[in-house]
C-alpha cells in the first residue's frame, strides 16, 4: 500500500509534540523551523532571542483508520494547549504542499477526514 504524506505547520509547542507521537502506521518526521532560513547571524538580535514561531513536521499515513486516530490525538493535544487564543495547525498536502485545512478545537473530524487526499 502506498502512504499518505500530510504536512503539518503549527506552534512549536503543538509540533513538538506530534513529533513525539506514538500512533500505529503513522510515520513522524524530523520536526523543523516552518521557516529554514532565519539566520542568527544576519539577526539584530542575539541567537538566544531568536526563536522559531511555527514548526512543521511531515507525516506518512500507511492507512485512512491510523490518520483518524492520529487526527483525535491531535485534538487532544490542541485541548490541552494553554494560549491565549485558540492553537491552530495547518494541514499541507506532503509532496505539493497544497493547503487542504486548519484544524483546531473546533474541527469536526469526519468533515477533516472527507479533505483529506486519498
């Protein structure tokens, strides 16, 4: 069977976590800067300060019942997130990186599934 691939980009706090994610036939990448080229050096600011604000990380779905387990987890996971204002993540087609959602506390998971490539 060939694999899914979904791009996810979001608040370091959230990618970080998914990251960490333990979900059967869900692949976890490496979780990076959204943006690769923030330079320490070219910034006024000491590389201290400097801090990415989204990460994104890539994910390789083996089949439709692990992402609707992954996608749950997410939720959770976005409950639990302590911000001001709601958490949002994007949701990118892997290989295109085509927008296909945002997800957040509000989603509704069977209209999420229903977006998703197949």
């Amino acid at each position: 069977m060939t694999n899914s691939y979904l791009r996810l980009v979001g608040p370091e706090d959230v990618i970080e976590q998914v990251g960490t994610a333990q979900v059967a036939d869900v692949e976890v990448g490496v979780v990076r800067p959204a943006d690769p080229h923030v330079d320490a050096v070219d910034a006024p600011l000491g590389p201290e300060e400097i801090k990415a604000i989204l990460q994104v990380v890539t994910l390789a779905f083996k089949t439709g019942a692990a992402a609707l387990v992954f996608f749950k987890a997410l939720l959770e996971i976005l409950k639990k997130t302590s911000a001001p204002a709601p958490v949002k993540v994007e949701i990118r087609e892997g290989r295109t990186n085509r927008h296909i959602a945002t997800i957040d506390t509000t989603t509704n998971l069977d209209e999420l599934i229903k977006k998703l490539p197949k």
